[in-house]
C-alpha cells in the first residue's frame, strides 16, 4: 500500500534524525538523575562532565534525563551552547534572558562579570533569603567555552558551585576525552571533577554486533504502531529488516564499514541515506544499497576531484608532480612547471598552441579547487601569482587512479604520466 | 521534474537523488553539493526548490563580507521581508549567531525551510562557529531548517578546529563530451539567430563535432564553452554565407575555421573585444630606464652588479661557483624563483650606469618611482610607513621588458646573470 | 546675523557656508600692481581656454564609450558590460578627464553615477558602502541642503544590495553606471569580489562599469582569475596619447597670435624635455607654463605692455610713471637699440620719459606685427615641411616654433635641408600644399585689413595656385592633343621612334616649364620665410613678449637634497639676513641659525663623528671665550643653554636624515650623507 509505504519510510526518518530516547544507559542516565535531584532537592550545588562521541548521544541522555525530573520542586533551566554563545557577553545576555530577568537587569552598570552573575542568582531567591531556586546549566560543547577569554564564565559557574550561594548544578557536555586539560588550574580546582564517560558499545558485544543492534533499533517499527501503518505492512517490513540483519553478505558489508569508520553519525547517515533511496518501486532495503553506501563511503573525494579537470589542468598537475619528484618536495611556483610544460608541449603537436594566460588560467582553476596550497613564505602575499611558491596536495596514487578513470585523454599525457613511475 | 530533467540533461541521477531528499518531510538537514564550475549545481538545487514549493532562501556567501550579512540577508528571505529603502531595516538585526538562531525561531512556518549556501567554501573566512553552527543547525534549535552547501571544494577541505557534523554528499561531475555535445546541441535557437544563413541542427551538430574537441582540452566548463561556441559559429558560416562552399562541405568547413579556432584556444576565459589591436606600454623616456633597471636589480644578485655594470672590473677568475652556476637547473634560475628585493639606491646606481646621456639626480626622477609603483610596475617589498631603506620588486615579465628594451635600444639579455653566460 | 540665532530658548543653527570667491595671497599682495593685473586677466583667460579645450577634447574622445554604454543593456546580458578605457599614464591629467566623463555620463545616459576611487575603498565593506550611497544619493556633495530628513536616518551598516534592489525597483529602470578611474591602485582582491557580488545581481540590476586603466589591456587580465575574466565583457576605448593632446593645447591656444605671451626656444625645449623624459603631463606643462609667467611678469610694470592690442598699449603708457620708464630702460635690448639711434635721440630716450614713451610705443607695436606674422608664416611653413621624408623641421607644429624660437630658423642646416626635399616634390603635391597655406591664410587675413604685407602675400599665393592648376589644365591638354597627334600618323618602327622622342623632349618641355614654376613658388616663399621668420632678439624690447630664462630649470626640476644643503650650508641664500651673508662656502659664523653651524662642522668629519668633539667646535663657534688657562679645557663647564641648542640642532639633522645613531660606538653618530 503506498500510504504505508510511505508513512513507514516518514516515520523512519523521523526516528533517525529526531528521535530522542536512548537506549541503554540506565547506570549512567540514573546516576545523572541522582545528581540533579540533589541540586534540586535538596539545594546541593554539583558540577559534571559528561564526555561521548558525536552524534548527540550525551544531550540525548541529558534531555530524557531532564524529562524525568518535571514535576518535582521548582528549578531553572539554562542552556548554553558553546558555538552559539562563543562570547562570555553573550553568554550573560543569554542566561538573563533564560532566567527572565530582562527587566532587572534593565538599565544597571556591572563591574564585573561576577558581580552580573551574582546579581542575576540572587534575584532567584523567592521570598526568604534562605531558600532560593536551584538552577542547572547545561553547556553544550563544552571544550569551547574553555576558549573563552580567562574561562570567566566557568570560574565563576564553579566558583557558584562550590560556594554556599545559590544552588546550581552545572553540566558540561563535550566529545573532548581530554577536556580537563583545557580546564585552567583555578577553574580545575573548582571543579568536582565528576567526569562520566558514555562509550558507544561496550565490552562485551563486538563492534559488529552493536552496530546491528543499533541498525535493528532505528529501522525495526516498535510493536505499538505508529499512525497510518497497518501491521500488516509494519510486519512485512520489520520481517525485511531482520532477513536483511541475517543476510551474509549484509554482514560482510557492515563490517568493513566498520574497519573504515562507523561512528553513530555516519551510521545515520547511511541508514538516511538508504532510507531517501526508497522509491515507489523498491520498497523493500536491499544489501545493494548499503553496497553502494560503501562504495561512496570508500570513495576518495579527490579522486573526483581529479577526474573532472581538463586535459590542460591534467598536464600541470603531472608537471607538478613531476617537479615534487625531481626536487624532492620542494616548493615550487608557476613559472617552474609552465616550463616543464612547454617542454613536454612541444613534443606533442596537441597540446602546443596553448598559450600562456589561458595556462595561468587553468593553473588558477586549480588552486581555486584546493589541490595545491601557497606556501606562505616572507612577503609573499606581495609576489606576483607566478611566482608564489605552492606545494602539491594530492598523492601520486590519487592521480594515477584519476588518470585511469579519466575517459578521453589524450595518450600522450597518459604516457607522459606513466614515464615518470618507474 | 520531467522539465528539470529535460533542460539538464546528464544530471538525472543527480536531480533524482534531490529529489529523493526533498520530496516529503524530514529533509536532510545539511547537504553538500559538489561539482565544478556551471555544471548545474545552482540552477538545479533552487530549480528543484521551486518545484517542489518549498521556501528557500539563496544566498551567495560571495557577497557577505561579514557573517552579520549573510544572517540578516537569510532571515530577510526565509521571512519574506521586503527592506524598504527609505529606513534600510532588514528583518531582524544579527550580530551573531546566537541571534541568528534566536531569530530563526521568530519566523511563521519555518519549519521545512532550505537555505541554500552558493560558494559554500566562503564560510570558512567567517567566524568558525557560522560554518559549525549551519552544518549543526538541528542541535542548536528546534526550528527544523535545511542547509543546502553548494560549493567546488572538496568537503575534506572543511574540516578545522571545530567538529562539524557530516552532512549528505552529492557530487555533480563534469560532462564528458558527448553529454557536453548533447547540451550544446540544444543552444541552436540562440545560434539559429546569430548566423545569417539558413542552417539546420545536423549543420549545428557537426560545428558542434568539430568545435568541442579542439576546446575541451583546455577547458571542461560549460558556459564558456557554450560563449565560445556561439562567437564563432558566426565565422563557421561565413563561407556558406559567401557561397564558397556548399553546408555540406564540412572538411572545407573544419579548414576555414581550424585557424581561427586556434587562436581563439589562446583567448580562453578572456572576454575582450577590441577595435585597436594590443598595444604595449607608453613610457616616457627615463621611466622606460628605471624600469629595466629595476629589472635587472631584481633578476640579477647584488654581487654580480660590480662586474655587469662598472666598465673596469678587472678579470673575473673562475671558479666552482661559476661552473655551479652554469649548470644550474633551470628551476633554480633567477627568472623562475621570482624577483627580488632591492633597494633604492641599488636602483638608481644600476640606472645611471647604464643610461648613456648622464641627469641630474632630480625629484623628478623619485616622482617617478612612486608612480610606477602606483602603476604596479614595481611594488613595494618593505613596509609602507617606513622610509629608511626602502626596498622594492620589479613585476613586470620578461617580455614586456624586452619590448621596451628595444625601443630604446638597450639589450637586456647581455646583463641578466642568467643569460650572460651563454 | 542676529535675529536669526535670537531665541528665547538655547539652540544650535545650522549656517551654510556662503561660497566666497578665493583669494589668493598673491592676489592680496599684488594685486595693486598693474603688470600683475595685466598677469592676471591674461592668465585667466588662457586656463579657462585649456579647460574649454581639455573638456572639449575629451568630449569628442568619449562619444563613442557614451554609446557603448548606452546599449549595452538593450540585450539581455550574461557578463557586466565593461568599457576600458585606456588613459595612459600621465596621471595629473586623469583628475580633469574623469570629472568630465562623470559629468557627461549623468547628463547623457543615467542619473546614477558611482565614482569610486581606490583611496577610499580598502575593503568589500567600504566599497560597497559607498557606491550604494551614490547611488542613493546620500552622498555629501550635494550643494543644496534637502530638508530630506528621512534618507539621513539610513545607518551605513544598512547598506547592502538588498537595499539597493528594493530602492532600484522605484526608480525607472536607468542603468547603473560604476566609473573606477585608477584601477591600479585598487587592491585586486577587493575587485574581484566586488566583480563576483554584482554579477550575481545582475538580472535585477542593470550595472555597467567604466575602468580607466592607465597601462596595458593586459593588466586587467592578469589581475584577475578565470572566474572573474569570465563575469564581465570588456570593450577597450582608447583615450589620446597625450603627446597629440599636448601638440592640441600648445598649437590652440598658447602658440597662438592671441597669446601675447611666448616662450623662448630654450625654454620650451625645457619644458618638453620634461614632458617626454619625464612624466607625459599635459597638466604639469601647462603649470609649468604658469610659473614662467609669473616669473616673466614680475620683472615689473614693463611686463605690463604685454598685450596684443594696440588700444590697450596706449592705455597702459599713458599711465606709466618715471620708475616704470626705467623699468623698461634696464631691458637688455634697449641698450642695442639706444646705441642704433643717432647720437641726440640717445639723450633724449635716456632722459626724455614723453618721447620714450613714444618710441616705446612704436616698437611694442611692431612687435606685435612681427608675432602675428610669425604665427602665420610659421603655420605656412609647417604645411610645407610637415610630410618630409626624415622630418628635418620636425611634424609638429611645436618642433617649428622651438627651433624658430631658438635660432635665426631660415639659416638652419634643417631648413636648408627641407627646401631641398621641397624640390622633390610633386606637382599634386605642390599643389596640395599651397591650397592649404591658401587656406591658413584665409582665417587669418582679412583681405579688405589693412596689413598690406600679409594681404600681398595672401594674393600672391592666390595667383601661384591658379597658375599651378592653368598649367595643369594646360599640361593634360596639350598632351591629349600630342599624344592623338602622335599615334596617328604611325606608319613604321622609325616614324614611331621619333615620335616617342619628340613626344618625351615635349614631356621635358612641360616638365622644365614644371619645374621653372616650382623653382619660382620655392623661392618666393623662401624669400618670404627670410624676411619674416627672423629671430625675435633682433627686434627692441622683445623681452617684453618673449621668455627665455632658463635658470627657471633650478625651480621646476627640484633638487631637493642640493637646495637643503644649499640652505644649511649658506643661510644667507633664503634668510636674506645680513647677519649670515658670508663670501666663503667654508667659513662658519656664529650668528647662523644652530642647525647650519652643527651641519657645517660635521661635514669636516668622517663616517663616525663623536659627539663630544663635535660640541666642543659647537661651542668654539657659539661661545667663544679667552682661554685662560689651557689645561682647564678638560674640566669647562659647558652652558647648559648652549648644550641644548647642541641637543636640538642634532636631533634636527637626524630627522633630516643626515646623521643617524651608531650602535656599535656609543657617543658617535654615523654620518650618512656626502657631498657630490
């Protein structure tokens, strides 16, 4: 039934781009519960780190984790985010707003940032100077607030924490293993070097395992059905699905995207991508899918690169390699390879009557698409184009394979190429 | 779609992979587009858009010199908003990101919004949070915006300080010749009008046999092929035109044309008509001798000065270095490294000693050198503020400078190192 | 003023600046004077002439880029229509020439003209910024005050192409015209993306761009990669070179017979050796001019007779007073002229102010004969000469009056050389040649004048031309008729042989009549030429008219190294003090300014100087005391005043740049310049 077919292929979507519920992790997701419940509770200042791979597992964790906190006591959410708020001014702008706190700020003059970030805490204090509101921050990306001049805003976050002032909990998510060495010594010593690290897969599974596992959870449809699936159609497909999981050759695929790289990122990208690929007509996954999957991800980009030179912008880049080869990698600049190029040129009546601005040109294409890269040497942002010194980006091996893809070259270059690799 | 595919043809798998993303919601939430120069990437992407009724902003990242440009000129599209001229109020005003985002959230209906980036590699320039913040725009808010990435750059050349999140990856390769000759094919309307005489498309289609292969080795790109192929059609027809020769000649045809093509091979790219043939350069009297001065200050090393241009230096004994220096690669001559600096008062030595009827040294002269230096003939090596020691570089080529060698009757080659000792 | 700014309550009142005509301080000065009136009218009236001919000029060479730019929208157009315009190097000049294109841009093709000059665009914001206010009009060179309110609210930041679609769609689809005039000092970066950003507007905004390149077409492309070459559509125009401009200003309007003022040979091969050597500038010809005017001009009051009506001589001797008699009596060529007259009217011209005064008159007035007889005679030889093969006189019309300028022209070896080529000639050629010296003179004679000597001559060139066609007329007559005659009476190989030869000795007849007529035309103009191509040194009082001093040089072609030396060396040159005037280059005194004595001594020592030495001799010079006691030097107590006239004066030098401090040696300085 089309309808289904397409409400399937629309509700899968949905769950790899937008779902968020995480599976597993209930050691990790209770203990974050527990501390938020301390702050919130019973007014206990913490701080954490929460450190795992891309691929929005770690805010995944912390946003069901949050859902489950509603309905206790009153608390504040603030959430910053380390590529939005790369500024600690804007960070303050941020939080006064999230705290609804826009009208009291209104109109003063602060000396410093803590004083503002004291100002706004205690502007919680509801009623009675002993009970105020607890806040939670929440840093996304965190490593990048640590760039932030002097980690004003971290000191002072800690220092908030560790102080008996308002009662805040602060949660820094990052995919930084390393992020308690960009900490500076004082912020380090205020922090409570609460570290959890949430890794995909565990131990006891292998690599391929998980991966299929984690494959069967975002396409298998869930036993309740989802609106617009008859179960007819939502067996059919979950019966595809494992048939496919068992299949052979599946798995073969599976694993050598393992070997090249299969982070949750990449993995949703190829489920998406094979997802998008459904027409009308096939509607059912297939290993050919995830067989061209591979081969993409397999491609090497520059390759295509390569492939889509002219024959003009192909001589240049053998000269250049050739003169990579000759000199030893040394730099070189336009007028060095045109040389060789003419050399080369008038042993072949068709490349000869190519004359040098449109050489320039087919030169400047090539630096335009990043296959070579200036090398900034003294002054040389003032030298002419031709004689900037550049150096090659691409790998012998690279352009072998485009010459051989390449159709309707002439021979000439190809021998010319091939003269060099003995 | 059949239209789309119709006016491009060659780019089916590419049309049919956008149009699997962007047929029904969720959309990809970042695609990357690479292909090279016009080979439809653009006109497809907001072709497709438009069919398909989704509202999209376009933005070419050429025009945004800063990163407050490109957030208000895409939020005055998304919106819809019409900047009244007299008051210059774009939609919302956007400093930064955070704002961006904040903002994004203001406009009725976004959700399922595309915004389309051309010249994507621009975005590197900006703050490196812009190119993190689009490609992750799903984690940064619950708006659900498309970016679509247009670009020639290879996408590995993206990756820098931040992480970025992978997006979808579309590559729209170069034609090959026959689908190049397959597109050309159909401009024969516009070349029916440009040529006086009756032609029918089998006469266009050889044209088009014997046009693209002389030009497609130097170049692959469409619209400058296609610029080509209609300013010589003109010439193709001519001598049917004359009635010299019959339509159906078109060995005598290919023979007519075949010189013309071969100039035309060194025109490439450079769209100049010109009633006056190239002139060179009008140089008064001892402008013409500070330049060439310059040159060989710049061509040739300080240490061989005393020998070129003093009249009694003595024997010169040689020695390894010489015999070094004439074996010297032609990679390593003066002429290829580029020039070099030198200072004023090497300048004006080398000047007088070879200009014959002695002047006075005069402001005149100085007047001079700052006006070739505003003409770029020489530029400046040193800092601009200072005046002690100023240094300078010749940029002009080896040929301009022999032309105007020999107007004065002044024979360079004799004092370039390079050449002096052959 | 004051019950304008009258309020109950404070305020600001805005005043508009009133234009006040500019008065310059030399105006201030002199301006009682009357050869400095004389200076002035004449001078006003020959730059507005050069400007007159500068916008013409220019005009004239722009109608076919006004076209351009016209149609270039009237076709959909993928690539920005550009027009090259290539202006040459003479880079003074452009200033004028690009105010006139913007101004004939606005008037015949589009109200919205962008001027952008590379000083003010540095980078994509500014240029952009700028050329959208253009456009918008919010620019400050408006002269009137709108009381539009509202376009001054617009930020600077909101200056984008958005707003500039939105605000075109109000207007009535004019093109947009962008005049760069310098595109080599752009930055080229900046260019190309300002090329990239209005290409991709180009559908709704119809852009057109003038480029005023001063070098080489191939400049713009080698500033620019393939995917901006491929974004515009480039037509070159060429402007004159500026050597024809040059030979336009100089034939118009100063080498006229309107001009009372002339150059001497000398100094104009000056300042044309500038012109090519140099800089290729019409405009600093034409200042150079000025200077050598207003060097010629105040000599004094004689210059006041530099006029070319005879009305207004008699004017201005009737108010000349005793001072200004003998302001013309210190002319060198009144000495001549005393000694030629017989012995009582000497007396009487050195004593007698009436009589001077009338003879004054006469010769002034005949040298203004001479010079219009120059002007037209010099043109009548300049359509002789102007084709010869090797230019003996030269092409131009400025090459002739140099040399007639210089020497006695009719006893030239060039001269010589040109009437012998001029025997060369052909009869059509001859011909050709006299019709224009016919018509020469025809705008300059009026034949019912009274100048009986030019109107002879204008008559007689009539008669040579008519005798020249009638023997033309008579020529192919006659050999019609010989040659009719000749063939048919052929019979045989003989008959025949003999009449080619009578035909050919016929033929030489008419050729020797030819050339019987030509030698008459070439001496009767070479007479002419002698009489009245003379030098002007042989006329009274031709200083009045003529300038020729060429130590002027000193002042345009600046030596600035030698005038500073000259200056510190010997005060007395500039100060004109008497307290500095010293006969001796060498000797130091010590009431020069400190600056010149510290220079003076230290040009006494080597590469490094110690400064101590040095203000000891400072000091010998400034405060010379009675040495009582020599072994006390040691232990002189040193004027604190003095050591810090000492510290200033070196400082100033190493500003000057003529000493700098050493590194290696403390207490020293390096002397970084030599005489010579």
């Amino acid at each position: 039934m089309p309808g289904d077919f397409e409400a399937i292929v629309k509700y899968l979507k949905e769950k790899v781009l937008y779902s968020d519920e995480v599976v597993g992790k209930e050691k990790e997701k209770k203990q974050v519960l527990n501390l938020l419940r301390r702050t919130v509770v019973d007014g206990e200042s913490n701080s954490m780190l929460l450190i795992g791979p891309q691929g929005a597992e770690t805010s995944k964790l912390v946003n069901s984790v949050l859902k489950e906190l509603e309905g206790l006591k009153d608390y504040i959410i603030v959430e910053l985010h380390g590529l939005l708020h790369t500024d600690d001014r804007l960070a303050l702008k941020s939080i006064t707003f999230q705290l609804n706190l826009d009208n009291a700020v209104d109109g003063k003059v602060f000396g410093s940032f803590a004083e503002n970030l004291a100002f706004l805490l205690a502007c919680l204090r509801t009623g009675g100077k002993e009970s105020s509101k607890s806040v939670i921050f929440i840093l996304q990306a965190f490593d990048l607030f640590c760039a932030h001049h002097n980690q004003t805003l971290l000191y002072n976050l800690f220092d908030i924490s560790q102080s008996a002032q308002t009662p805040i909990c602060v949660l820094g998510l990052t995919c930084r293993i390393d992020v308690i060495q960009l900490l500076e010594k004082r912020v380090k010593s205020r922090f409570s070097h609460r570290q959890m690290f949430l890794y995909a897969g565990s131990e006891e599974t292998s690599d391929l395992d998980f991966a299929l596992d984690r494959m069967a959870w975002y396409l298998e449809l869930p036993p309740k059905c989802p609106v617009g699936i008859t179960s007819k159609a939502r067996d059919a497909w979950n019966l595809n699905v494992q048939e496919l999981l068992k299949n052979k050759k599946f798995r073969a695929v599976t694993e050598r995207m393992i070997g090249l790289e299969l982070s949750e990122q990449i993995l949703k990208n190829v489920l998406l991508k094979c997802l998008y690929s459904l027409t009308n007509t096939d509607q059912l996954l297939t290993v050919n899918q995830f067989e061209k999957e591979l081969e993409s991800l397999e491609k090497d980009e520059m390759v295509q690169v390569l492939q889509d030179l002219s024959a003009l912008e192909i001589c240049l880049i053998v000269a250049m390699q050739h003169h990579s080869d000759i000199y030893d990698n040394s730099p070189m600049n336009f007028e060095m390879v045109y040389t060789r190029y003419v050399k080369f040129a008038h042993k072949h009546s068709s490349m000869q009557n190519v004359q040098r601005p449109v050489v320039m040109k087919a030169f400047e294409h090539i630096e335009a698409i990043e296959l070579i890269a200036m090398v900034n040497q003294q002054g040389s942002a003032k030298l002419q184009k031709e004689y900037q010194f550049f150096k090659l980006l691409v790998t012998p091996q690279q352009i072998s394979e485009a010459i051989g893809k390449m159709q309707g070259l002439p021979t000439e270059i190809v021998q010319w190429w091939n003269s060099s690799l003995i | 779609m059949d239209a789309l595919s119709k006016s491009f043809p060659g780019r089916e798998p590419q049309i049919a992979q956008l149009l699997a993303y962007f047929r029904a919601a969720p959309y990809p939430p970042a695609v990357y587009i690479r292909g090279g120069p016009s080979s439809g990437k653009c006109a497809i992407v907001s072709g497709l858009l438009g069919a398909l009724r989704i509202r999209h902003a376009l933005v070419d990242l050429v025009e945004c010199y800063s990163s407050k440009v490109l957030f208000e000129l895409v939020l005055n599209q998304l919106s819809g908003h019409r900047v009244d001229p007299a008051v210059g109020a774009p939609f919302a005003a956007c400093d930064h990101l955070m704002d961006f985002v904040g903002q994004l959230g203001r406009i009725e209906d976004v959700d399922g919004s595309v915004v389309v980036l051309r010249h994507a590699e621009e975005l590197r320039k900006l703050e490196a949070n812009v190119l993190a913040g689009f490609l992750g725009l799903r984690q940064l808010t619950r708006v659900r915006v498309s970016v679509v990435l247009l670009s020639e750059v290879a996408f590995e050349k993206y990756y820098h300080k931040l992480n970025l999140s992978e997006p979808l990856k579309v590559h729209f390769p170069q034609y090959s010749m026959e689908q190049l000759l397959h597109i050309l094919q159909l401009d024969f309307p516009h070349a029916e009008q440009l040529s006086a005489v009756q032609v029918d498309r089998e006469f266009h289609r050889s044209y088009l046999s014997v046009f693209l292969p002389v030009f497609y080795r130097a170049c692959r790109d469409l619209s400058e092929l296609r610029h080509m192929s209609r300013k010589h059609f003109a010439q193709y027809c001519q001598p049917v035109l004359d009635q010299q020769l019959r339509a159906q000649d078109s060995l005598a045809l290919w023979k007519r044309i075949a010189p013309i093509f071969n100039a035309a091979t060194s025109v490439l790219y450079l769209r100049v008509s010109s009633k006056h043939p190239g002139q060179g350069l009008e140089l008064p009297f001892y402008s013409k001798y500070l330049l060439i001065a310059a040159y060989l200050a710049s061509y040739n090393s300080s240490t061989d000065d005393k020998r070129l241009f003093m009249k009694f230096h003595g024997k010169k004994r040689k020695t390894r270095h010489d015999i070094e220096r004439k074996n010297k690669p032609s990679a390593h001559l003066n002429t290829q490294i580029g020039p070099k600096a030198f200072t004023l008062d090497r300048l004006l030595a080398i000047f007088y000693s070879i200009l014959e009827d002695k002047v006075g040294f005069n402001n005149h002269l100085l007047i001079q050198v700052s006006s070739l230096v505003q003409l770029q003939l020489l530029s400046l090596a040193s800092d601009e503020c200072s005046l002690d020691e100023r240094k300078y570089k010749c940029n002009v080529n080896f040929e301009t400078i022999q032309t105007i060698a020999r107007m004065v009757g002044f024979n360079v080659r004799k004092f370039l190192t390079d050449f002096s000792h052959m | 003023m004051g019950d304008e700014t009258a309020s109950v309550s404070k305020g600001i009142f805005v005043f508009k600046p009133k234009k006040k005509p500019q008065h310059t301080i030399l105006d201030e000065l002199f301006s009682e004077n009357r050869w400095y009136q004389t200076y002035i009218s004449l001078w006003t009236r020959l730059n507005q002439d050069f400007e007159d001919l500068t916008e013409s000029m220019f005009t004239s060479m722009t109608s076919d880029l006004l076209n351009f730019v016209k149609t270039s929208h009237q076709n959909d157009v993928t690539e920005i229509p550009t027009a090259a315009l290539l202006t040459g190097i003479n880079m003074p000049d452009h200033d004028a020439q690009f105010a006139s294109l913007k101004r004939q841009v606005k008037e015949d093709v589009s109200p919205y003209v962008a001027f952008l000059s590379s000083q003010d665009c540095g980078n994509v914001k500014s240029l952009m910024e700028i050329m959208i206010s253009q456009f918008i009009g919010l620019s400050d060179d408006r002269e009137e005050y709108e009381d539009d309110l509202v376009k001054n609210t617009l930020k600077k930041s909101s200056l984008n192409m958005s707003l500039l679609e939105s605000w075109y769609q109000q207007t009535e689809n004019e093109l947009l015209v962008v005049i760069i005039p310098d595109f080599e000092s752009f930055n080229a970066k900046v260019l190309q993306s300002f090329i990239l950003i209005i290409s991709s507007h180009l559908g709704k905004l119809p852009f057109v761009f003038i480029f005023g390149i001063a070098t080489c077409i191939s400049t713009l492309h080698t500033s620019f990669p393939y995917h901006v070459t491929m974004k515009i559509n480039v037509h070159v125009f060429k402007c004159e070179p500026s050597i024809v401009y040059l030979n336009q200003v100089l034939e118009g309007i100063f080498l006229d017979i309107f001009c009372p003022f002339h150059l001497g040979g000398k100094v104009l091969d000056l300042f044309t050796e500038i012109f090519l050597f140099y800089d290729f500038s019409v405009q600093n010809f034409v200042q150079n001019i000025k200077f050598a005017m207003m060097e010629h001009f105040s000599h004094g009051n004689a210059m006041a007779l530099c006029l070319m009506e005879k009305t207004a001589i008699k004017n201005v001797l009737a108010d000349f007073n005793h001072e200004d008699c003998e302001n013309v009596r210190h002319l060198l060529s009144f000495r001549n002229f005393v000694e030629s007259e017989p012995y009582e009217q000497r007396i009487k011209l050195i004593t007698d102010d009436e009589y001077f005064k009338q003879a004054v008159y006469d010769k002034v007035v005949a040298i203004q004969r001479y010079i219009k007889r120059l002007h037209v005679f010099l043109r009548c030889l300049h359509a002789l000469v102007y084709d010869l093969p090797g230019s003996p006189l030269g092409k131009n019309l400025r090459e002739l009056y140099t040399l007639a300028l210089t020497k006695s022209i009719t006893q030239s070896a060039e001269y010589r050389e040109s009437f012998q080529l001029l025997e060369f000639q052909s009869k059509d050629a001859l011909q050709e040649k006299l019709r224009r010296i016919a018509d020469i003179l025809a705008q300059f004679v009026n034949k019912g004048s009274s100048k009986t000597k030019l109107r002879d001559f204008c008559v007689e060139i009539d008669r040579l031309v008519r005798i020249l066609q009638n023997t033309d007329v008579e020529e192919s007559e006659k050999d019609e008729i010989s040659l009719e005659e000749g063939l048919g009476a052929m019979v045989d190989r003989k008959a025949l042989k003999q009449a080619l030869f009578s035909r050919s000795k016929q033929k030489s007849k008419t050729q020797d009549k030819y050339e019987k007529l030509k030698q008459e035309i070439l001496a009767y103009l070479s007479g002419q030429f002698e009489e009245y191509l003379v030098h002007p040194s042989t006329l009274p009082f031709y200083e009045i008219f003529f300038f020729d001093d060429i130590s002027i040089k000193n002042h345009i072609i600046g030596i600035h190294r030698a005038a500073i030396h000259n200056a510190l060396n010997d005060p007395h040159r500039y100060l004109q003090c008497k307290c500095c005037a010293i006969s001796n280059k060498r000797t130091v005194k010590a009431l020069m300014p400190d600056i010149c004595i510290a220079y003076k001594l230290h040009l006494e020592w080597g590469k490094m100087i110690n400064l101590y030495d040095w203000l000891m001799g400072f000091l010998c010079i400034v405060d010379p005391q009675e040495e009582d006691d020599l072994s006390d030097k040691s232990k002189k107590v040193v004027d604190p005043h003095v050591q810090a006239r000492f510290t200033q004066a070196v400082a100033e030098l190493e500003y000057l740049g003529f000493i700098k401090s050493s590194k290696r040696k403390t207490d020293h300085v390096i002397r970084l310049t030599w005489e010579g």
